[in-house]
C-alpha cells in the first residue's frame, strides 16, 4: 500500500519536470481557471492523503489484530449514526464551496450578457472600425475542417479603414489557414464554425476549449496577454487526421495586427506584376 | 500478519451428487442452458475472452503512442499496411474498438450478466431466475453484437469515430473510413446489446421483487443485491433512450428515401461530396447519448461496489459499517446519475446556463460516493482483515476508487474542465474508476465467488502475483494521465509529438506503454489460474470462506434448482463476530437460538 | 510457485520490444507494368533503380539529378589558417552545423573533414580532420568544391515524409498510403512528374517555391492539409524528397515505357517467341540500354532544371484591371465564348456541370474510359471546379487565378489559354470568376445582427 506516496511523490516532481500545465496561464481567465484548480487540488491532496491514511492505519491495526497470539477481538459495530451525518454533512458543505465559487468564471466566460462587450468595442474603435453598425464584434471567422483551421478576417474599404466582419463572406475578405492573427492585451472574439464534423478549438495557454460544431456559429473571447505565440489545436474527435490539425494563434499590439491585416491585403490581392515594373 | 486459505472440505465431491435429476444433454445443459449459474459463467467467460481482445487493443494504441509510426510487433502485419506501421486511421479504430469492447463486452455483461446472473438467486434463496428463458436469451443476443463488431472491421478497417459516435463523423458515411458499413454494424451491435442488457435487467428487478426467500426482507439484502437491483433500474430507464438514439443515428445514415436528418445540419462539405441538406443537430446526440452514457457508468460500477462491501465485510470478519447508508448512497448516486449527463458537454456549446445546473449535480453525486468510501474503511476498522487475493483486490478498489472520485471533482468543475476536457486527465480519471475500481472488484469476485462457481478453489499464490502485478502495472499505466492532462496532451490524438509542447512527454509514455503491457501479461496469470484452478483447482466445501449468505448455504456447485429445501432467512447478512455467538461468522439462515458454532448446514431438509 | 510467474514475463516482455525494433518491412514498390514484363526485363528495373535510387532506408543520390541532396555545397574561396576557409557560392537547405561531414576532391580522390565552427556573416567554415586521419591530412584548397553534410536534406526529408505524408502518398510517393483510399479527391501520385498547382507555364515542370507553397497552404477543398507550422527548412527538406520521389518516378515510367514496347511477356505467344525476346532482351540490355538511359535521365534532369530557371515563372504583362461591373460582364463574355469554352467544362452557372461532363473521354492509348466525364492523367475522373463556392486549389489571389486560366492545371483537361487570350481578357474573366461566389449578392451586403433575445452563446448559420 505504498502507492499513494509514490504517487504524491510524483506529482511533487511533476511541475518541475514539464509534466504540468505547458506555461503558466497567459489569459486573465485563464489565471482565474488555474487558482481555481489549485484550490481543487489542495482540497483533493488534503482528502487524498486522508483517506489513504485512515485505510493504511486501519490495515495495519488489522494485520496486527490477526498477528498469532494477540487476544484483542474484532470491534462489532454496525456502523455509527454520528459518523455518518459527519461525514455526509462536511464534505456536502465543502463540495457546495467549490461549486458556488466557481460560477462567476463561468458565466464570464461563455455566457453572452457577461461578454467583456465594451472593452472589445473599444478596442475596435480604436482601429478606426464602424461600431455603429450593430452587430457582434468578432474580429475573425474560424472555420474548422478536416483537417485544418481556416481563417476569414474582414478585409479594408477603397479608404484603407478596416471593415468590421461580416456573417457572409465578403468578396474585400481576407484568408489565411491555421494561422491565426489577433490583438493582443485586449479581449477579442472569435465566430467559431465547423465545415464538415464537428471539432474543438483549443489554446492551452490561454487555457481555452470550445467545440465547433456543425450548424452553428459560436462566439468565442479570450484575452492574450502577452504578445507572443501560442499553440492552436484541436481536441475533439474529427476523423484520422485529428492530430494534424495544428496552427497557431500570433497575439500583438493592436497597431501591429492591423498592420499584419494591411500586409495579408496586399498580399492576398497580388497581381504579380510590381515585380516586372511593367 | 496470517493468512487463511478457504477451508478444504475433506468429504470433498459429496457436493456434487446432490441435485441431478435429470441429464439434460449437453446441449441444453452447457450452451442453451437456462440455468442461471450456466448463463452466469458462460457471461463470465465470454467477457474474460473480450478482455483480452480488448487489452490487445488497447497495447496497440499503446504502441503508437510510445513509438509512433513504428512498426507494431504481432498484430502491425496484420492489419496496418506498409511494413507493420499504424496508419491514422487504423489509430482512430484502435481506440474507437478497444473502448467499446471493454465497456460493452467486458464491464457491463461481466457485472450484471455474469455475476448479477450468477449471484442473484443464490443471494436471495430463489432456485432460479423469474424468467430464465428470457434470460437465456440475454446471454445469446451478445452473440450478434459480438458479430456486429467483428463484421465492422471489414469495412474500410472498422468504426473509428470513439466509443461515443459524435455525428457528424458518424453520421456521414464519407466523413471518414470507419465512418461507413462499419458504423451501421457498430450501431446494430450496440443495440444488440441494448436489448441483451434490458432483458436481464427486467429479469433481475422480477426476480428481486418477487422470490426472495422467506425472512428475506429488503434490509436483509445483500449490498450486492442492492446494487444489482438499483443498477437493473438504472438501466431499464436509461437504456430506451440510447437505442431511440441509435435508431435515430441509422436513419440518418440510410440512403433511400428514409435518410433522416436528425442530427446533420445543412450545408456541410465532407471529401467533397455534395453538401449535406438537413436541419438536424448534432448536439441532439450528444444529450440521448449521455443521458444513458452517464448511468451506464454507474451500471458500470454499482455492482463492483456492492460486491466489494460484502467482500470486505467478509474479509474482516466484521458486519460492513454504515449498511443503511450504503444502500441510501447507492440511490443517491442513482438518482442523481441521471441529472448530471450534461457534465460531458460543458465545451459543446449547449446553452451555457445549463453548465451550472449541471455542475452543481455534478459535484454533488461525490458526496454519496465519498459516503461510501467513509463507510468500506469503517468496515475495516477494528476488524480482523484476512490478505488473502480477495481482500488485497477490493482494499486496491477502495484505494484507486479514491482517486477516481477526486478527479471527477476536477472535472465537475465547468471552468476547470474547459481546460482539462478531452484531455488524457479524463483518460485517467475513467480508467480509475472502470478499470481501477470495477475491474479490481471484478477481480476479487472472480477469486471470491469461484469456489460456489466450481466447487474449487483458485491458487490465492497466483492469484496475489496477478494482483500485485496488475496493480503495479495499473498505476504505472494510468496515473501519469492525471499529469499528461495538465499537461495539456488532448486524447485520441495518434501522434501527439507533432505539436512542439508536447514533445518532450515521451518518455512518460513510454514507461507508461512498458507498465501496460507488464498489466497485460499478468493478465495471463488470472486466465491461468482460472482454467487451472477450473480442473485442477483444491476441492472445497460449502463455505470455504466462511461466509454468511444464502448462497454458501448450497452445495458448491450448486445443482440445477440450487437449495436442497427452501431456506429461511434470520438475519442480516453481516452478523460477523457477533458477540452472542461463538463463531465469527452467523449464517442467515442459522435459526436464532441454535447451537452455538453449529457447522454450516443446509437449511432442515 | 510464487517465483515462477515472473520467469514467464520477463521473456516475454523481451520479445515484444526485440520484434519491435527489427525490420522496418518498408520498401518502394514497384510499379504495375513491371510484372508485365519479361523476367530478365523485370530484374533489369529492380536493380537500375535500386542502384540509382537504393531503397527508402538506404536512398542514392544520383548527382545526375538536379536535387539538392546535402545540407549545403560550396567552394573554397580562401583558405587560412588551421582548417579554416571562406565559403563562396553557397546554397544551402539545412543549416550548416558543428559535426557535419564535408567531403571534396582532389585530383578525383575523395577527402572529408568535419565542421568544427561556422560563421554565417564571415562565411568562414572551420575544418577538422575527420576521426582517424593520418598525418598527411590537410583543409580543402581554394576552388575545392564542398559537400557539406552529404545526404543529410535527404534523409531529413524522408523522415519528415514519412511522419506527415506517407499514409496517404505512399512510401513510393505513389499516392497510395494506407489513407488514400478513402479520400477524395485522391493524393497526388508523384510518378508521373506532374503537379497541377504550379507558377510556370504550361509545359514546364514545378518548381521547388510551388511545392513548398502547397505544403504550407494546403489544398482547400481536399484532404491535403496545411503544414503551415513546418520551418523552411523542414519544408525544403520535404519538397526535395518530393522531387526525389517524383524524378524516380518519371525514371521508372520512362524506362518502362520503352520495355514494354517490346519486352512483355503477353506479347509472345509461344516459347519460341519468348526465347527470342529474351535473347534480344540480353543484347539491347548491352548495347542500347546505357545509352538510352543516360539521355532518358537527361531529358529528366533538365527538364526539372528549366523548371526551376526564372524564365519559366508565369507572369502577367498588364496589372489587374480593377473589378468592375463591365469587366465582370466582359469576363462572363470570354467565359461563354469559343475561343475559351469555359463553359463546356464549368457550365452556365459556374457550377462545373458542363456539357463535357457527359462526354465519354478517351485516355492516353486511345480507349474509351468506362464512365463518362473528364479524366486526369492519372485515369481518374475529375469535375471541373465549381466556381460558385468561392474554394480555389490553386490559391485565390488574382495572380493564382491568373496563372491557371493562363497555364491550366497540369494533367487535367483543364489546359492553359496564355496563347489564346490576352492578359486583358485574362484578367477579365479573373474578375468574372471571383464574382461568381457573390452573384446573388451586392458586395457588403448582410452584416451579421444577432438575435438580442438569445443568451446563449449559439446562432444558426444561414446557408
Ligand atoms: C465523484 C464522482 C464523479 C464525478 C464528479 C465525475 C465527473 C465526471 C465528469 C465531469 C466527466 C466529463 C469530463 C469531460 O469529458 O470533460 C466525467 C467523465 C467520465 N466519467 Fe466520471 N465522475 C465521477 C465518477 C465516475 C464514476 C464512478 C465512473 C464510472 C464508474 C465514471 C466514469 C466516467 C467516464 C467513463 C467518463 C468519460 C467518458 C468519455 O468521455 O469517454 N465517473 N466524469
Ligand atoms: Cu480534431
Ligand atoms: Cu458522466
């Protein structure tokens, strides 16, 4: 029964090792899940340990029980009412914490109303984006297929001003494919959408998870801290090539992306010929 | 610490003789045999086959994640083209196979088919099931689901869209090779054994309802009756909806003019075929088929659990702690199992206000399980405990149950999960409590109950080898999911070393592929024991633990009809060490007020 | 009894890892025409290709062929003191590292060294004398071409090859992994030496830049995913085992074509007959074979070479004529006219449903195919693009379109109008083609309104 140290002790050196959390969380949220799992974890490590610790003692009091020659007989008891409404009622008390104190994280998280709206209105007005226009303020369009990520940015006017995105394609548009560009330090939002079956959209770092599925158009925000890159991958179930399906999300500067943006424009609307100078 | 072995009955094969009125042939005595205790053992060894073929599966999944795309030694040749090497593909059918066979081939008909079958009557004094035609039949509609998912692998290499068949892969026949002929054949096999289950559940609620032995008051129950009871409600209830919702998928997936659309929305590309015409919802699926999936895990593991309380109880030499409480547990968690599917769906994009509901369920139904662990360690306490293979067996489900239980708080937890869903953290978590809990229990009853089952004891040598072994080999295999998780790895991926921030997880994966296939040659150990023991195994008498059921009362084996008279039931099945009597043990039928220490003896004829 | 269980497992465990790590069972295959072929004849194909290209494991690099087989090449400009040298006219794929092998001639007797320092800005690589030199050992001299690394794009290429690509293009690049059956369209079989996406003209061959911009880009529209994250290094090293399996490829076919002019096996129709064949086999093997696989290898060779020459790059004269209404209406004219014929393969409405797609094709020999439609020259039906889903293989920037209405798809029926059409029209009809998707609607039309009322987080998408 030495298992639960060998297993505590593993867990003791697996943050050291790199078997932990890939980085710390780059997202506020993100920060908010790990304390989150922290304090689950501590609260689990206390149980673990506990229970171990009681069957360990409560086998070892027995094995010496049985040892030849000890006189001491078995304790006859059906059980104790007492006990059991302790140990119903501490843990229900525990449980019911952990469960009221996570709602908010939530309800933050996915549910429309509690969107960080304003901050991502903002931040479009200061790319010079229309926000009169109503309607959500997704700054890309991610449709996952089997077995890539392909990405639709709304694309400039004659004028040069970014235009916000539309639920259509455009044919101003921009693509680009498992390469994701969005701003950094400010939450954005992604429409997220499936071509064919239904798969996951997962950051690791920014500890965000949302299926895509097959039908449906799927607001998603996450705030990056830092500008940096971050893996994208997909975690659910999409066909063979499932684990093909890596890309990767570029968060910087508002100004930089935009200029990211004007750069995949020009790009995306080579004629080939600058190059000739006629 | 001392040990004791089951007492060899001297008059050994005395037990034997009792009972056979009639030769029924072999035929009707062996292979249509409505005889519980056949169906049983013929429940019990078919699934022990399937957990093989299951185990070898899973070591080729395994060997593609310890040494990706190199060729797989025995079973590459045969299946994967190019030189042994597993193809995509053929990964997605590994583990897709290897989930289903172990869950519904090995852990559902192992618990209620052969040891609900098996335990049943004998538990409770009746002489055979209510309806033992019926119940024949249970056992042979496995048969075509275990040929349905044969014949699956003939198409395009076998069903491959997991265990848990989201449309749209599997719904669409080009959305990927297994995705054809072999997912019908998966649909029709799982169905089979949807019917096989429910025949057998309303069997085991009949029977536990109505023929128990006089004195056999429901608080006289064994646990395991109980649990099996609760588990037959379980799935009586949960079971109609996951074949509707099989129906519904194989409607969909039909050509002709019924080509339904229930769960395939409008306008999706796959391998470029024409878009798809629907109005379906994919989610659809994913709600029937957890809102039995989720119970089914609980009729994964209800049995074990009542099964361990009596071996533990047993084992101890002492009644088993809290018995009320552990019987209100067991419908707790039943009862709440069915409000908590949506546990499985936080990431999918259901309304997000259903999360919390959800999550407040979720993390509820831990309390009831943490009651139960409370409980089998007051059982312990203070008791005389006998390490002998049973015992060691269900300690280890009491231990890695623990474990598994935690986890699931992790998870309940909507924002953690968001994190941690499809990741191998839910790899570990379900392997603890399926494989770690039921299996270990399994294990214990398989040992336990094998002497009423043949009249002969298993070597308690090998079989303390095959659970050191295993268990060793369980931990080395499964705990380091709990940190690959964190760690980020996503499941079923066949490659994961593709992405740069999971590179350096492969040497844990290694070891973890070495600890498995050490779990899967001790495996050998049990199938050893069990045929050898069946022939040559120590003849034993009709109580070698010393046990105070009903079913030790009756000759081991017991003959067609079990009881030689009606027995009569006194008390309750935990009387161990009871202070008022000299032996430490007080079987239920002993008639209050009897000689004290009487031997055990059948009740007066 | 308690110690004998381990006994068994132990060996066993053994077992499993030692068959493990034993033959790879990994091999080229040979391609269908071979068994038809006389014995002698079928021998002769195994071992020209095994000496020139050897087996995936154990791969050749033929300098013959235009492939950059090593991590980098270069000559000695100056040497100075102790084993280090300037580097002039260097290409490189892979980065030159410390430990890399540098082999070069002298007087053709083969010297080598190792890498033990370079300098990327001075261009100044220091040499070692390899483990084991003798005392007569000295640095390269100035003009001493070098092979440094040799081999070793290859063989990183073929095992990055092997971990993204070869169950669905096959160890032989044959477009016929354990995948591919189940995908359509199917992966490009490489054994013809055609690539339909490229940048140059009709009859030229890819060049390197389009297959590594396939790799990165993907193909929309099929199984071929996006490799977007690989380094250049990585891509370089794929597109050269690429190439290497595609020159092999065409190797094989060329010399097959020849052989089964006049060696197969059905073709002679006693014992006699195939005495002869053999016979004669024996002497051509001698007296033409060498000869004529020496310029088959050249026409090869050179045809990848032109490929990769700037001159071969498609580029139009004229700029993009801005999109307006009338050039889209010009576009649809040429689309509908006689000298394009668009519309015979795409259709009315840009579906691909045109009149040719009835049609029954004939293939290279001049048969009928089974089922009606058009063919590849792989011999698999294909349907002309549906323009109306706005998903282009080839890449939908302008110039992308551009290059295939002025250069076609290679191997496909869809052949290039750079002759017939002037850069005007050309970009007349780009104009039209990318109008399609949008015909139904005016441009910036349909912005996205959500639904207040709903507080969950999902919106139908209307098709
Ligand atoms: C303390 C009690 C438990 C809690 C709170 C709990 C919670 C959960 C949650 C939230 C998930 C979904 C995780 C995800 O996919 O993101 C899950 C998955 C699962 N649980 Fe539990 N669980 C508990 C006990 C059990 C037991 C007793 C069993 C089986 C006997 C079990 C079997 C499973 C299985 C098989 C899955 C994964 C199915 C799949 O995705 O393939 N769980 N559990
Ligand atoms: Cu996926
Ligand atoms: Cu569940």
């Amino acid at each position: 029964m030495f298992w639960p140290l060998a297993a505590l002790y593993l867990c003791w050196i697996a943050p050291e090792r790199g078997w932990w959390f890939p980085s710390e969380a780059m997202s506020p949220l993100g920060q908010r899940i790990d304390d989150l799992f922290y304090m689950i974890l501590i609260v689990t490590t206390v149980v673990f340990i506990g229970t171990q610790i009681a069957l360990g003692y409560v086998l070892w009091t027995g094995a010496r029980r049985t040892d030849p020659g000890n006189e001491e007989t078995t304790w006859f008891s059906h059980g104790s009412h007492n006990l059991e409404v302790m140990w119903t009622i501490v843990p229900a008390g525990i449980l019911l914490y952990i469960a009221l104190y996570q709602i908010d994280v939530w309800r933050e998280f996915r549910m429309r109303p509690y969107f960080p709206q304003e901050q991502m209105t903002a931040s479009l007005t200061r790319m010079g984006v229309d926000t009169d226009v109503p309607g959500d303020r997704a700054l890309a369009e991610v449709t996952a297929r089997q077995f890539e990520w392909r990405i639709r940015y709304p694309g400039f006017d004659e004028d040069g001003n970014l235009l916000p995105l539309m639920t259509d394609p455009q044919p101003t548009d921009l693509y680009t494919v498992n390469d994701l560009h969005l701003p950094a330090g400010v939450p954005v939002m992604i429409n997220l959408l499936s071509g064919d079956v239904q798969h996951s959209f997962f950051l690791p770092e920014l500890r965000v998870k949302q299926d895509a599925v097959p039908g449906l158009v799927i607001p998603v925000w996450f705030q990056a801290e830092k500008s940096q890159t971050y893996d994208l991958l997909c975690a659910e179930l999409c066909g063979w090539g499932h684990y093909k399906m890596k890309a990767q999300f570029v968060a910087e500067p508002e100004q930089e992306w935009l200029q990211w943006l004007r750069e995949l424009h020009e790009l995306q609307n080579e004629d080939g010929v600058e190059e000739t100078d006629e | 610490m001392s040990t004791i072995s089951p007492t060899v009955d001297t008059h050994a094969g005395h037990g034997d003789d009792h009972g056979h009125h009639h030769d029924p042939g072999f035929v009707r005595k062996y292979l249509f045999s409505t005889d519980h205790k056949v169906i049983g053992i013929q429940f019990l060894i078919t699934t022990l086959l399937m957990l093989m073929v299951g185990g070898a599966l899973a070591l080729g999944v395994r060997w593609q994640l310890a040494f990706p795309w190199e060729s797989m030694p025995f079973f590459g040749p045969l299946f994967a083209s190019q030189g042994g090497q597993i193809s995509p593909e053929f990964y997605t059918m590994l583990f897709t196979m290897h989930a289903t066979v172990m869950i519904f081939l090995v852990i559902i008909p192992i618990l209620a088919g052969a040891f609900g079958n098996f335990l049943i009557p004998l538990m409770i004094g009746a002489d055979d099931m209510a309806f033992p035609t019926l119940n024949m039949l249970s056992y042979w509609f496995m048969w075509p689901a275990i040929l349905f998912f044969g014949l699956s692998f003939l198409f395009g290499g076998g069903p491959a869209a997991g265990w848990t068949s989201y449309p749209v892969l599997a719904a669409l026949a080009e959305a990927a090779p297994g995705s054809g002929g072999a997912q019908t054949c998966w649909l029709i096999a799982v169905t089979f054994i949807g019917v096989s289950s429910m025949m057998g559940s309303v069997n085991y609620m009949t029977t536990i309802i109505n023929m128990r032995a006089p004195g056999m008051t429901l608080f006289r129950m064994p646990l395991t009756i109980w649990s099996m009871f609760i588990t037959a409600i379980l799935q009586a209830f949960a079971l109609p909806v996951l074949t509707a919702a099989g129906f519904m998928l194989v409607f969909d997936r039909l050509p002709w003019s019924v080509h339904s659309t229930f769960f395939v929305p409008s306008g999706l590309v796959v391998n470029n075929a024409e878009p798809t015409v629907g109005g379906g919802q994919p989610l659809l699926w994913q709600h029937l088929f957890w809102f039995y999936s989720h119970p089914a895990v609980y009729i994964m593991l209800l049995p074990a659990m009542g099964m361990v309380s009596d071996m533990l109880a047993c084992m101890s030499r002492k009644p088993i702690f809290g018995y009320k409480p552990m019987v209100y547990s067991m419908a707790a968690i039943a009862g709440l199992g069915f409000i908590v599917w949506g546990h499985h769906m936080f990431t999918s994009g259901m309304n997000p206000a259903l999360g919390m509901t959800f999550m407040i369920s979720t993390i509820m139904i831990a309390l009831p399980s943490a009651v139960k662990v409370f409980n089998w360690i007051g059982t312990i306490w203070g008791g005389r405990p006998q390490f002998n293979a049973v015992f060691l067996n269900c300690v280890a489900f009491v231990s890695l149950f623990i474990v598994g239980g935690l986890s699931g708080i992790f998870m309940a937890a909507v924002p953690v999960d968001i994190y941690i869903h499809d990741t191998y953290f839910i790899v570990a978590h379900f392997h603890y409590v399926l494989f770690g809990a039921t299996l270990f229990g399994v294990f214990g009853a398989i040992q336990f109950w094998f002497p009423k089952m043949f009249g002969r004891t298993m070597s308690d040598t090998i079989g303390k080898w095959h659970f050191v072994l295993t268990f060793i080999g369980f931990n080395g295999t499964f705990f380091p999911m709990h940190l690959l998780g964190v760690a980020g790895m996503p499941r079923r991926y066949a490659d994961p070393y593709l992405h740069p921030y999971l590179e350096h997880l492969l040497p844990m994966n290694q070891l973890m592929t070495i600890s498995a296939i050490l779990m899967g040659f001790a495996q050998f150990l049990l199938l050893f024991n069990f045929l050898y023991s069946m022939r040559f195994g120590e003849k034993c008498s009709r109580n070698p633990w010393n046990a105070n059921g009903l079913e030790w009362v009756a000759p081991s084996p017991p003959p067609h009809g079990n009881f030689e008279s009606v027995p009569v039931v006194y008390r309750g099945p935990y009387e161990y060490s009871h202070p008022d009597h000299s032996d430490d043990y007080w079987l239920q039928t002993e008639p209050p007020g009897a000689q004290p220490g009487a031997k055990p003896q059948a009740a007066p004829a | 009894m308690s110690g004998k269980p381990l006994l068994i497992i132990v060996p066993l465990c053994l077992a499993v890892f030692m068959t493990g790590c034993g033959s790879s069972g990994i091999e080229f295959r040979e391609r269908e025409e071979t068994a038809e072929l006389i014995p002698p004849a079928q021998d002769y194909m195994e071992e020209l290709l095994a000496e020139h290209f050897g087996s995936p494991t154990a791969s050749v690099a033929w300098e013959k062929l235009p492939i950059n087989y090593h991590a980098a090449t270069a000559t000695v400009d100056e040497a100075g003191e102790s084993g280090s040298v300037t580097l002039a006219n260097i290409g490189r794929t892979l980065p030159i590292n410390e430990g890399q092998q540098i082999l070069w001639f002298v007087d053709g007797s083969a010297h080598s060294g190792q890498v033990a320092g370079f300098d990327e800005d001075l261009n100044a690589l220091t040499v070692s004398p390899p483990a084991g030199a003798d005392q007569n050992w000295a640095p390269p001299a100035p003009g001493a071409r070098l092979t440094i690394g040799p081999g070793e794009t290859l063989q990183q290429g073929r095992l990055l090859y092997a971990e993204h690509c070869q169950h669905c293009h096959g160890v032989t690049g044959d477009g016929n992994g354990p995948t591919a059956e189940y995908l359509e369209p199917r992966p490009r079989d490489y054994r013809l030496g055609k690539f339909k996406f490229t940048s140059t003209s009709t009859v030229r061959k890819a060049q390197r830049d389009d297959l590594a911009r396939i790799i990165e880009e993907g193909i929309p529209g099929t199984y071929m995913p996006s490799f977007k994250l690989l380094t250049e290094e990585e891509s370089a090293a794929i597109v050269e085992y690429v190439r290497w399996l595609a020159m092999r490829g065409e190797t094989e076919l060329r010399r097959i074509e020849i052989l089964t002019l006049d060696f197969r096996a059905a073709d002679a129709e006693t014992q006699e007959e195939l005495d002869e064949m053999i016979q004669e086999f024996a002497e051509a093997k001698e007296d033409d074979f060498p000869n004529d696989f020496a310029d088959e290898t050249e026409q090869i060779a050179d045809s990848w070479r032109v490929a990769q020459e700037e001159s071969s790059v498609v580029l139009p004269k004229t700029p993009r004529t801005p999109s307006s209404p009338e050039s889209i209406a010009k576009g649809r004219e040429i689309y509908l006219s006689a000298t394009a014929k668009c519309v015979t393969c795409h259709g009315e409405s840009g579906k691909g449903d045109g009149p040719q797609t009835m049609q029954v094709a004939k293939d290279a020999s001049g048969q009928n195919y089974p089922v009606p439609g058009l063919h590849d020259d792989w011999g698999r039906l294909i349907e002309p693009r549906n323009l109306t889903t706005g998903i282009y293989r080839g890449g939908r920037r302008p110039l992308d379109l551009y290059r295939r209405i002025h250069s076609g798809i290679k191997g496909t029926p869809m052949t290039g109008f750079g002759t017939s059409l002037s850069d005007e029209q050309i970009w007349d009809l780009v104009n039209y083609v990318m109008s399609i998707p949008f015909e139904d609607r005016a441009p910036g039309e349909g912005p996205f309104v959500p639904s207040e009322s709903a507080p969950e987080a999902t919106v139908a998408k209307s098709e």
